[in-house]
C-alpha cells in the first residue's frame, strides 16, 4: 500500500514528532553469549556452531562474563544505574532462525537502567534518557531463497546459517524523546552516531551498521500540536546507516502526517525501511501484541555484580567521546564548526592520530577534511577506510613544513599512497616530486623561460610588475610544479634588475 | 551367585582383581536383558556390540595399569533421557525417533571416564513426565514384582532394569520424585541428590529448575558409590552447584543413626494412604527409634500445595523447555512436501511427535505463563515454593532429617490411572516438597504391604547438600531390616 505524502515542513506545522530509539549492538566478545563458539563474522554458513547454540536437546548455557562486564560498561558510560542483582528471562516465540524458540534475554530486570546520554545538534545539547541497557543473544539469520523481494513473503524456501545464533546482543532502549521538533531527524542521527562512538570508545563493538552489529530500531508518532497525549507509535526496523535513521525519521514523519492530516488512524505496527527509495513500508501488526510468555531462565543463575567491581569498571572507563571532543577541540583550538564537521565526517580520530604522528592540528584537519574527504566521497568509502594512515598524513604536512614539497606536489604525492604506490617519501622518490631548490637547476631554468618569453620580460623590465606572473607561470610549468614558485619570482626579478 | 546377582560394588572389586573381565560381566547381563525383557520392557535401546565394545576397551584400560574408580568394568542401563554419543536419545518420543545425539551428557561422560559400561537405554514416560512409565510412545515397562503393574515414573525403565536383575545400576532424573517413587514401587534405591549436584548438561530438560540426575541400585552402597562417581561441579551446567560432594559412600558405609533427630512429617498420611504403606512406614520409623535416633513429629502445613504449585511450575518450564522440537534442526518432521511454510510443518510436527499427557503439559504451562495469569500461576506458584523451602529450613534447624512414606500407595495396575491425571499425580504426593526446595531426599525399601505384597519404600528427606545424610539413615534401615529378613527385600519378588 502506498500512501500520500506530506511535505515534512508542512507535518511538522501541525504535528510534533516523539522519537524512541531501539538499539541493538553485538558485542566483539571472542565468544558466543552462551557457550564457546567463535564469533567470527563471515565464516562459512553454520560453522560456528555447537549442541548449545543449535539448541540439541541437553544442551545449556553459561554466560559469557566477558559480555556482562562489556554491557555494564556500556551502562556506565550511559549514566545508568546498574542492577545489583538481575536475571536472565525467556522470551518465548517461534521462528526458525531461533533455535531454541526462544531468546535468552531480560525482561523486568535489566542489568543497566536509568540513564541518559547528551547529544549535539545544531549547537544544542539534547538529553535522551536511556531506559534501560540489557543483554541477550542473537538469533541465526534466515535468507529467504527464490520470490523477487528477498522476504519470506513470496519465497520457494529459506535457508538458516546459525553461526550468529548465539552472539551476544545489548539492547539500549531511550525513553520517549519528545520536544526535539523540526530536529526530530537530526536527534536520531546524533545519537545513534554517539552510542556507536561510545561503543567504539569502549573498544566492546565493531558497530559497523552495514554488517549488523549495530542496528537501529526507530519509533516515531506524532501528536497535534497543544497535544500532551502521544500518538500511535510505528517501529521502522532495517535501518542499516546513519543517514537511514535520519531518513526513516522524516519518511514516518511524512507518512504519518498525511493519514492524520486526512482524519486517518495510525496502526501500532513494524514497518521497513527501504534505503533505496528512503521509505518504508507495513510489516507486521502489533494490533494483536504477541504474548512472549517472559519467565526467568532457570538454566542461568542470577547475576549480582560486585559493586566494587562496577566502581572499577567505572573508574576504568575511557574518556567519552563527546569529553574527548571538547578536550581535542580546545587543544587544537578549532571552530564548533570545524569540530563539527569532522565529528560528522568520523573524521577525529584520523585527524587526533595524525596530531600524535606529529602533525600541526589545523594542516592535519586541512588534509583530512579537503583532500581526502573529497577522495573519499568520490570513491564512496569511509575516509578511516581509505589506504592511507595519519602517520602518512603526518610526513607529508613535514615535508611541507620543511619546504621539500609546496602544496601541490603534496597532493600529488598523496595520490600516490593513495595508489598503493608506496610510503610518502617512496613515492616523492619514484615520482621524482621534490621543490627544485637548486639555484643553479632553477637559474636555467629561468633563463629559457625568459629568453622565449621576451615579451613578458621586456613588460616587466619597463615597470608592469604584475607581468611577472605569467614569467613565474611559465616556471612553474617547465619545473613541471617542482620549483619553489615564491623563489622563482624573486630570482625573476633579480635577473630582470627590477625591484618591487 | 551368578553374575547378575551380584551388587555393584561386588562386580567393581572382581574385575579390579581381574577375577572376571568387563567382558564377561556385560555378557552376563546382555543374555539376562535378551531373557527377560520381553516380559518387562525396560530398555528401549539396546546395543550388544556397543556395549562388549566398550566393556572391551575398559578391560584394555585396566590392562595397561590405568587407575580406575570402584566401578570400572560394572555395567549400567541409562535413562533414555541423557545424550550417549553412542546410542540414540529418545526420551520416550516419537519426535525423537532415531535421533543420535553428537555429544555425550556431563552424566554419561564421567561415567564412562570411570570405566562403567553402558548396557542401553531405558524407557520412561515421555520426556520425563508421568509416574508409570505409560507415557512412553514405546510401550510401557512393566513391574518385575508383578508384570501388571507399573514399575513408577517416569524413571521407570531404570528403576525395573535394575529390580530384573538386567543391570546392577541404572540412573534417572527426578523431576517430581520420579527416581524415588519407582525405587519405591520396585524394592530398591533411588536418590534424589541435592539440585545442582548432579550435572544437567545433556539431560534432555523437562523442568529445568527440578530435574535432578540421581542413581538407582539394589543397595544403599551402590547407589552411593554410582551417585559420587558422576556428581560434583560442572561448568557446562551454570546451576550446578560448586561445593565438594557431600562424603556419601563414607555414610553408606558408616549407616549408623544413633543420636540423630528423626522428624515424621505430620502431613503425610491418613487420608489416601494405604493401610499396608502406612504400616510398613511405621515400622520403619519405630525401628530408627530403636537404633537410638531421637524421632519427632514435624508440622509442615505448606507442602500440601506442593503438588498444585509443582503443576504450574514444572509445565511452564517445559512448555519453553520443548519448544525446541520444531522438524528444523532434528528429529520427525512431519508435512515437509514444499507446499507448507515453516510454522506449518513446525505445528504438523509437534501435534504428531508429542504424546497426550506432553501436550496437556504444554497447553498447561502455556496457559499458565501467559500475559494476565502469570502472577497468579507461575508467580503465585513460585510463592509457594518459596514458603516450602522455608517451611523445610525451620524443620531441620529441629531435626537432621525428615521421613515419610515415598508414595501413598504401592505400585497400581497399568491402564489403572492412565485416564485420570489427577490420580497419577498424587503418586508423588510426598516426593515433590524436596524438588521444590531443591533437598536431598532418597527412598529405600522397608517391606511389603500385607494387601498386595508389593514393595514399599521409605523416603528420607535431608537439606541441601546434605545427601551422605540421606545414605546414613537409608544404609542404617537396609542394615536392620535386611538382618530380620535374611536378605534383601529383592529375593521375595517372583522369578520372572
């Protein structure tokens, strides 16, 4: 079903948004949530696999402690409380890809609770409050083979690899976001960005959304303007990238504006998002709550984390990243705007790695932000994902310091790296990129350039100055860039006999 | 003596001596099993060339000098409920047919490390839910003291396997008392240990917070000396307990009860009871006097809700334990001819694999967990199970053990109560307190009911962890009555 659109301005003209964030994030443990399995991802399917996460009758579980210390840590880092005692709960359902039909997860008890995270947009800090922070494992994961749209709908049959059954999940659930208003989007966007910087500060995540270790569950309703009282919640699933979740923001925003503008009523349901046509589209219903059936899981024992123990995981903690941001911003002395952009662009860990390499902060934010953001963009990768590393950014900013290259050999030379052709000063040798600062080399050179441009010398003999541009050109191009422009120009004018 | 009559403690020592080989010692009992089971029905797998393979890998063992416990070269029938790597796993279940299990259970594993020799797999009321062993999908096992009664439940296979004489010991897991109560119907031993000190890992779960893997054997001693050869920690299975094992064989051995405190729990009796029963127990308890234990009456009000809080606890937990068994990974499928999605072949599947009696408890613990009853089913019930254990706690800071009769009566006629669950559920009337407390409590026999003739058992009931308690007392009764008897109660049932 389709369904007329509002403009997203016009929505929010009559509508206020609330948001909720599910996240789910796979922990990097070697091991499995409940038992010894690898983790590795990309393994050839349902070879990861034991009597305990194929479920064989007999099998049980023991928990990965690994996971319940990284989970608490998380929780930490997002000012919750922690449980002083909790359980494991069952989430009873049936589905193929869960072995077990049924998730070892928690329900009432959850080990984090009650805590919030700030996030940036705009120059505004916004609070959301975290819910709670829980941890329970993954299901295997289904490929529906034959139909056209790669859903069970329609399909000839399904095949289930159980290699991720099993690997360890932390759900972090935010408590409604109302109040963010034409932000709605960019809210969503920033925290998801946040959580997974947190994650990546934490080192207990590769949270690399397009392979599913963080997923984002997005919930939207919207209430008329002067409402207190919320409206009926969609949950957009398949949000795979940042800019998806700001994008299934404004599409539910969109959709759901219209079928209210229009006296409609908004069915509690999952819905999908599509990246390619930034929609989404009915999943299925909530109407009909499924029962889950949730009781303690007898097979595990209680968790009741020593609060000495949490003290030191919390003393332990690194520097948050939204702290490290303020630190690095200060220490560089960089514009909001500036530490923004890079922030957007995932950008500050390059540009602080290229600092401790020994790189003046601004020329490191000059090389990552122009140069290499532009590569990137072209190229469609992540600039950490370029073959080029902040050491190599660091000796280049040298060289140019030390006046061995000027700008554009520099970036010549970085196309080199970037070509797999080598280190900077491997590249400036097999290029042959040095500045010409030989006197005598760039006296000849010079010399020709005058002698076949006696115009040009004659305009500038006879006082027009500004001639001696296109004399310092011609230079420049018989150097093939290599000379020292500013030394090029003062030589000119020497052999000329003119002073400025 | 043939073989076959001897205890297993007597077989350990002669094959250590090299008196007989394990060989020898299986064959003796594959022929008594070949024999007889046709007219009992304990074993629902069967193996010889397994069985002598392995007996001959344990005389090789013994061969080349490798220390071994006490019951190295004895053999053993196993529920049908542990994983064996060797045998197929059924629990009693069409929807397990032929399924060969790729790991063996924590149980299994260390007593084949131990050098027990594995005769088979023995039946039992569908994954461990009955107390007659009529709720297997294989037929039902019949009692050696009379084929037509039941022999208990559900380790029923177990508790005839060893009063036939086809296996000296045997294991089972008690849930509810189905170790006890078949002990009890048979004329012979049966543990419950403390939960938890006994490993899960690759018991077939039906009730995870009760099931307890225990053993059985024509005397206390050899339930002791099979009950420590597999117990102790074990980090495959995060409820078990990681304390050292209670010094059971010592207090096999020791079987002395002087100055210890005997409590009669007040409860259990009168009303529903067989006269015969209730007079046997009494002898007993007349006889520990007279061995210088201190006997007093002890109230427990509470555990006559044991039963109905143990009839939601145990289903609920089973209604999740065995959703598993879905047609997709292994066992029957059912409908699987491409025109059906999953869920249909997962439904066709379940409605044909499982028994009535299994899906009654499924629709039940299904019921009782569902959004709206759960605090007044399950949560209520796990009330109750706490004020239970409580209620056991003050009795024994008054006495050292508690004793009643392990069932209200002695063993009933197959088809009897198979129509009325009701009925057969109060078959563990006394035995389910110490599940839902999670207690040590074993049953041993203490004579015939005048009515019928057939065996009556004694339970003795000992707190957490406090298992060499229960063997104190069982082994000090067996002492006593075996000496007024001539023998074990075993050499009055029928030739078979």
């Amino acid at each position: 079903m389709t369904t007329t659109k509002m403009s997203y301005d016009e929505a929010l003209d009559r509508f206020e948004p609330v948001l909720g964030l599910e996240t789910h994030v796979e922990l990097g443990t070697a091991s499995k949530m409940f038992c010894g399995c690898r983790t590795m991802f990309g393994a050839p399917p349902n070879t990861q696999v034991c009597p305990t996460c194929l479920a064989l009758p007999g099998s049980l579980p023991v928990a990965n402690a690994k996971a319940i210390e990284s989970t608490i840590r998380i929780g930490l880092a997002l000012n919750c409380s922690i449980a002083e005692w909790c359980r494991f709960a069952r989430k009873n359902y049936f589905y193929p890809d869960m072995p077990k039909n049924y998730q070892i997860s928690q329900y009432d008890e959850p080990l984090c609770f009650d805590g919030y995270l700030d996030v940036e947009v705009g120059g505004e800090t916004v609070r959301i409050e975290i819910e709670r922070v829980h941890l329970e494992e993954d299901t295997g994961k289904s490929t529906h083979m034959g139909g056209a749209t790669g859903r069970i709908h329609g399909a000839d049959y399904s095949i289930v690899d159980y290699n991720r059954a099993g690997i360890p999940l932390v759900e972090i659930v935010t408590k409604p976001i109302p109040g963010t208003d034409r932000m709605a989007p960019e809210v969503a966007r920033a925290y998801v960005t946040e959580l997974r910087e947190i994650m990546r500060s934490l080192g207990v995540s590769d949270v690399r959304m397009e392979e599913g270790s963080l997923r984002c569950d997005v919930n939207v309703s919207l209430m008329p303007r002067g409402s207190s009282e919320w409206g009926t919640r969609t949950e957009t699933k398949n949000v795979n990238s940042l800019r998806s979740v700001e994008r299934a923001v404004r599409s539910e925003i969109e959709r759901q504006g219209a079928i209210l503008a229009d006296g409609g009523r908004i069915v509690q349901e999952t819905r999908h998002f599509h990246e390619d046509t930034g929609t989404t589209t009915s999943g299925r219903s909530k109407e009909e709550a499924q029962d889950y059936r949730y009781f303690p899981e007898p097979d595990l024992v209680p968790i009741a984390p020593d609060p000495a123990w949490v003290a030191e995981l919390k003393a332990a903690l690194p520097e948050l990243p939204s702290v490290k941001r303020k630190r690095l911003q200060a220490e560089w002395g960089l514009s909001d705007l500036d530490m923004q952009a890079m922030h957007n662009a995932d950008a500050i860990d390059l540009v602080e790695a290229t600092v401790a390499a020994g790189a003046p902060a601004a020329d490191a934010r000059k090389w990552w932000m122009g140069e290499l953001a532009r590569r990137a963009n072209e190229t469609g990768t992540a600039l950490a994902e370029l073959p080029i590393t902040p050491a190599h950014i660091a000796r280049v900013t040298e060289l140019v310091a030390s006046g061995a290259l000027n700008d554009k050999l520099a970036r010549e030379v970085l196309e080199g790296v970037l070509n797999g052709e080598g280190t900077p000063d491997e590249v400036v040798d097999k290029r042959g990129l040095k500045i010409v600062n030989d006197e005598g080399e760039l006296s000849a050179i010079i010399d020709e350039v005058l002698a076949a441009n006696a115009d040009a010398a004659d305009k500038v003999r006879s006082g027009k100055i500004a001639a001696v541009g296109a004399l310092v050109g011609g230079v420049m191009k018989a150097s093939r860039g290599k000379a020292d422009a500013a030394r090029a120009r003062v030589l000119i004018l020497e052999k000329l006999g003119v002073s400025e | 003596m043939s073989l076959i009559q001897k205890t297993a403690a007597e077989l350990g020592a002669m094959v250590a001596a090299g008196e007989v080989s394990a060989v020898e010692v299986a064959e003796a009992h594959l022929d008594r099993i070949a024999e007889v089971e046709p007219k009992v029905n304990a074993f629902l797998h069967v193996d010889r060339e397994v069985t002598l393979g392995q007996a001959r890998a344990v005389d090789e063992r013994l061969r080349s000098g490798e220390r071994l416990g006490p019951l190295a070269g004895v053999p053993i029938a196993h529920k049908d409920i542990f994983t064996t790597h060797d045998m197929p796993t059924t629990a009693a279940s069409r929807i397990l047919e032929g399924w060969r299990p790729p790991y063996d259970a924590t149980v299994t594993r260390r007593l084949r490390e131990a050098g027990l020799v594995i005769l088979g797999k023995t039946n039992l009321d569908e994954f461990a839910m009955g107390s007659s062993t009529e709720n297997s999908a294989y037929g039902p096992t019949r009692n050696p003291w009379d084929l037509n009664k039941i022999p208990g439940g559900s380790s029923g296979g177990s508790s005839a396997a060893v009063a036939a004489y086809q296996a000296p010991l045997s294991t089972g897991t008690d849930t509810g008392g189905s170790i006890r109560q078949p002990a009890a119907v048979t004329g012979i031993v049966g543990m419950k240990p403390t939960y938890g000190g006994s490993s899960r890992y690759g018991l077939i779960a039906f009730a995870s917070s009760l099931d307890t893997p225990g053993p059985f054997a024509r005397n206390v001693l050899d339930a002791a000396l099979l009950h420590e050869a597999f117990s102790g920690h074990d980090p495959l299975d995060s409820t078990s307990v990681d304390a050292p094992v209670p010094s059971v064989v010592e207090a096999a051995r020791q079987g002395d009860v002087a100055g210890l405190r005997i409590g009669v729990v007040k409860e259990f009796g009168g009303d529903g009871y067989q006269p015969g029963v209730l007079a046997r127990f009494n002898e007993a308890v007349a006889l520990l006097e007279s061995l210088g234990a201190k006997v007093v009456e002890v109230s427990c009000p509470s555990f006559v809700t044991a039963l109905p809080a143990y009839y939601l606890i145990a289903p609920s937990e089973c209604s999740s334990n065995l959703a598993r068994f879905d047609a997709m990974r292994y066992g029957l499928r059912v409908g699987d001819d491409g025109t059906r999605s999953a869920e249909e072949v997962m439904a066709l599947t379940r409605a044909a694999g499982f028994g009535p009696e299994v899906k009654r408890r499924i629709m039940l613990g299904t019921y009782a967990l569902s959004s709206g009853y759960y605090d007044a089913y399950y949560g209520q019930a796990q009330k109750v199970r706490t004020v239970i254990a409580r209620e056991f706690e003050a009795a024994y800071h008054q006495v050292d053990v508690l004793v009643s009769p392990t069932t209200p009566t002695t063993a009933f006629p197959i088809g009897e109560r198979a129509d009325d669950p009701m009925a057969m559920y109060l078959a563990d009337l006394c035995t389910i307190p110490s599940n839902l407390a999670g207690n040590a409590a074993i049953s041993v026999p203490c004579g015939l009911a005048d009515e019928d003739g057939l065996p009556v058992g004694l339970q003795i009931m000992a707190p957490v962890l406090g298992d060499d308690r229960c063997y104190r007392v069982a082994a000090a009764v067996e002492k006593a009555l075996e000496s007024r008897w001539g023998g074990p109660l075993l050499k009055e049932a029928p030739a078979l």
